[in-house]
C-alpha cells in the first residue's frame, strides 16, 4: 500500500482498516463472478453498476412538515444480469417516505 499521512495512529489504521476491507470485497466479488464466467476488470463493473443511482429529495408541506422521500432508479439490463448472477437484490430498497412534524413554535 502506499504511504498515507494521517495526524493520529487511530486514522492511520482505519485507513488501513478500510483499504484492506475494500480489496477484500472486490476481491469477493470478482472471484463469486469469475465462477459464473463474468471476467470483468474492477473498472468495468463500477461503470455498468454505477448507472444505478439513489435519489433523495427534502421538502417541507403546507403545514411545516419536513418530508423526505428516497427512491432508487431501475438498474440497466447489464446491472440486473450482475446482480441475478451474484444473488442480490436488483432493487436495494423501496421508495419510502419520511415525515417529521414541525418545529414547536417559539
């Protein structure tokens, strides 16, 4: 690993911690891939996973009710194959809805 300059040893060693956790994924996944016959480099599956995208939107209503809605978009046919081969979940949660009633007043 290359050198990482970090103003305490508790974040040198998370930063370790993550890197080594990271490969160890990575790693997980092409080997649980490269059985089913998908040999794509790390590169290529961040690009056909990354067109599925997670979206969150903050508004308030009519009665001061903050709301929050969060939706996940539909994977590409590419995403679903891996996705199917790998055992996940194509849709990683529902579209949910989060209210949260008004500040009291002052």
């Amino acid at each position: 690993m290359r050198p990482i300059y970090h103003q305490t040893d508790d974040n040198s060693d998370a930063h370790l911690f993550f890197g080594l956790l990271s490969y160890w994924i990575v790693n997980t996944l092409r080997h649980k891939l490269k059985l089913q016959g998908i040999t794509h480099y790390w590169t290529e599956l961040k690009r056909i996973l990354s067109t599925q995208k997670a979206i969150t939107t903050k508004a308030e209503n009519a009665l001061g009710e903050q709301i929050e809605l969060r939706i996940c978009s539909d994977p590409t046919d590419a995403a679903s194959e891996l996705y199917r081969t790998l055992r996940y979940n194509p849709i990683p949660f529902r579209r949910h809805t989060i209210k949260t009633a008004p500040p009291p007043p002052n």
